[in-house]
C-alpha cells in the first residue's frame, strides 16, 4: 500500500467595475480595495477546482520494537 500527497486547488473568481481614466489606474484601484478587504471572494465565486498528486511514497509494514534496560 502507498500514501498519496494530493494538492486540492480551488479557484475563485469575481468581476468588479470601477471607474477610473486607465486600465492600470482600474487594476490598481481594484487591487488596493482587495487588499483592504473591500472584495473578499467566497463560495459563491467559484468557478474551478483540480486535484494534483504531488507526493508519493511506500508505506513501511515493518514495525520497529525498542528495548529498554
């Protein structure tokens, strides 16, 4: 038997309009209002999921036993 490291990514998605006079005057305003918390994404902005094996490795059957004196 193995054990499996399996990488879960979700991804969520949101389109918010802001007014402003340049594409990266918009980016930027959308940006700062994120990391101020004013977009925060949650269930209802879910668009995608995918499921990646990252890790993969045997299981040891063997038992190790210690002796104490």
């Amino acid at each position: 038997m193995k054990n499996f490291d399996i990488e879960i990514t979700e991804t969520l998605q949101r389109t918010v309009s802001v007014a402003a006079d340049s594409r990266e005057e918009a980016e930027q305003m959308v940006d700062d209002g994120w990391h101020n918390g004013d977009y925060v994404l949650d269930s209802e902005d879910f668009i995608d999921i995918d499921f990646k094996t990252v890790g993969e490795r045997e299981m040891s059957t063997k038992r190790s036993w210690m002796r104490f004196s």
